[in-house]
C-alpha cells in the first residue's frame, strides 16, 4: 500500500500525522509512505528525524484580515494544488491523510478530485478552516473531540475517534518515576507546564503560588518553566526572596524530558489547552486547571477547554484573567489541606473523556475506507 500523510505548521498538526504512519506501518508493514508538508513549518525539521520520506510544496496561509498577501496565498493555493497533482500521479497514493494545516488542503483536495481515498484528522474541538472546508469533499473525518461534531456542517461521515498518544505514557513505573524526579510519594504533586517554549502568563502568576506553597510543605510543586523563561523565573523568584537552592518541596526546571514520568505523578496539573496535552491528561484521568493560549487560531483552546470543563473534568481561567491570586484559590480549592472530593469527581470526569484506543480506531477506520 501506498499512503501519502501531509498536516503541516505546528506540532499539533505534525504529531498525530507521525502516530499514525507509525500504526499504517505495524498494520500494514509493506507500506510506504510520503509525508508532504512546506519548507517552512516544523515539519521541514520534524519528519525526516522520525525517519520519513518529505516532499515540500509551496503554498501558505490566508490572513484573518483583507491583505495584499491573500493575493499572494490564494495564488499559492492554485500553485499547491497543481503541484499535489503532480505528486498524486508520480507517487500513486492508494490512501492520502490530511491531519490539518494549510499545507494538507491542496494535498487532500488533489487527491478527492482524482478520487482517491481520503481522511482528515481535527484535532481540536473547533475544527480548522482547512478542515472544515475539506470536510465536504473527502471520504470519512475523524475527530478527538465529541464538540466538534456538530461543527463539521452537512457532513454525516464523522468518527469520534480521539487523538492517538504516545504509548509510553501507560508504561510509566510510578516509584521510578517518584525517585527520578526527586519527588515524595507520599506526597501530593502539583505539575505545572506551558509548553516546549513555556507560558509567560503562567510562569509569572506561579511566583505568588510558589510563595505559598514554600510555607506549606504537604504539597509538592513541579513546574516546567520553558527553555526560555527559565532565567528571567529564577530571577523573578529571588526578587521576592526565594532561592531556588533551597526549596524542599518546590522542583523548578526549565524544560521536562521526560513528561510521561512527570504526568504519571501528578495529582494536578496546569497547563495550556493543546490537543494534545488533553488527549494525554485525559489518558490519564487527570484533574486540571486550564489557560487557554488566547493567540491559537480561531481561539481553538479556549474550545478545547470547555470540552473538559464542560463535563467538570477541569477548570478554566482564561489568560486575561490569570493572576496569582486566582490561581492560588484554584489549587486551594483542589489540592489543600487535602486532596478534596472534587479532585476526585474531575479525575473520574478526564478518565471518561480518555479516547486510549484512538490509533486502534483510526486505523479501523483507514480499514473501511481502503
């Protein structure tokens, strides 16, 4: 079999479309497969360390406002999609994948015109214009949230079939992870992450939680600051007189290499509204406090959040609104003196969101359609 993946930009994007060739390749092991995306997303860095073969063609986004650049784009669009023509005769795809990104819809509409089976992956609870526009023309959609259903309009061919995970993430010794990261386990962890690259927002309202939680040694902190927000955190903390030598119960790193481990202790965690960071603490059945990135296109975290709040697997506090005062009554509520009854209520919430069996269904799904 033949199979041509392309999903393009961002590592939300980029990620599942790997998960995927990956479960094509133990199902169907003769398989070859082609990742096409640009030369200017990570992609271009991404796919060919994970051992792909990448074609690049050229096409970029539309912007939100009236521009001269849209000119440009929609010429790049019609260049994209003679140039995906081209690849879909030369490579003669039995299957092509979109997963989201511009880069997928000249890709993915080349191979609908040429009727060759065709599926999208959304990841996000509200579905990307790509998608939403590709969505009327390809053989059958899967998406991670159950939200996002109802916004695919006039399609019938939905599958909720969730967002495949790193397998690691269930493999996880608990006690090894406890002593890997110094931590007690007897202990409550509170985790906090933003990302590769950090959170401002959350890096600076964390100086006030950190504050307290020096004074109340029952909760252990593990937060994640960012490569790049990891100095000026540092500094932020002893400016109001805490050395980050000397805090038993506090752990401050600039970056986790080892996230399964740190997931697989926590008891709370903070963090953006990703796709994929839900897909992987509602894996877990884990609580959490959730700050949208306000800058997502179209402002698809915020969409992913409600997607767990709304079912009361975790609470939201919008970016804008993200203090230290807010967060520390957050985590008061949830995580002191005791774990309280409605830590216990949303980690039952996340677990029934989990989707583990999400390649397995994907890969159910490529069955019918091939």
């Amino acid at each position: 079999m033949r199979v041509i993946i392309s999903g393009g930009g961002t590592g939300g994007h980029i990620y599942p479309a790997l998960a995927i060739a990956k479960g094509i390749e133990t199902r169907y092991p003769k398989t070859k497969i082609l990742y096409v995306g640009t030369n200017q997303g990570l992609e271009a860095d991404i796919v060919p360390k994970a051992g792909y073969s990448l074609e690049t063609i050229n096409v970029s986004g539309l912007k939100r406002q009236l521009s001269v650049k849209n000119c440009r784009a929609i010429w790049q669009a019609g260049w994209g999609l003679y140039q995906a023509a081209k690849l879909m005769r030369r490579f003669k795809p039995d299957l092509v994948i979109g997963t989201g990104g511009y880069v997928c819809g000249p890709v993915v509409m080349a191979a609908a015109i040429k009727k060759i089976p065709t599926l999208i992956h959304e990841q996000n609870a509200l579905p990307g214009v790509t998608n939403r526009i590709l969505a009327r023309f390809v053989t059958g959609v899967a998406v991670t949230f159950k939200d996002s259903v109802q916004r695919f309009s006039g399609r019938v061919n939905i599958n909720l079939t969730g967002l495949p995970v790193r397998p690691e993430l269930f493999s996880v010794n608990k006690k090894e992870a406890y002593f890997s990261l110094g931590l007690n386990p007897k202990k409550p962890v509170l985790l906090v992450f933003g990302g590769s690259r950090g959170a401002q927002r959350i890096n600076a309202a964390m100086i006030k939680v950190t504050q307290t939680l020096q004074q109340y040694t029952k909760v252990q902190l593990l937060h994640a600051t960012g490569q790049i927000g990891y100095d000026q955190h540092i500094k932020d903390l002893e400016s109001v007189g805490i050395s980050s030598t000397n805090m038993d119960n506090i752990i401050i790193r600039p970056y986790l290499y080892n996230m399964p481990a740190a997931l697989a202790v926590a008891d709370l965690v903070i963090c953006r509204a990703g796709a994929t960071t839900l897909a992987e603490i509602t894996a877990l059945g884990l609580p959490s406090i959730l700050v949208p990135y306000p800058y997502a296109a179209e402002n698809h975290q915020e969409f992913n959040a409600r997607a767990l709040t709304g079912c009361g697997a975790a609470v939201m506090i919008l970016d804008q609104k993200l203090t230290g005062t807010v967060l520390m009554t957050n985590i008061s509520k949830l995580l002191l003196p005791v774990q309280s009854k409605q830590l216990s209520k949303m980690a039952a919430e996340s677990l029934k969101l989990a989707r583990p069996k999400a390649l397995e269904d994907i890969l159910h799904l490529i069955d019918n359609i091939i």
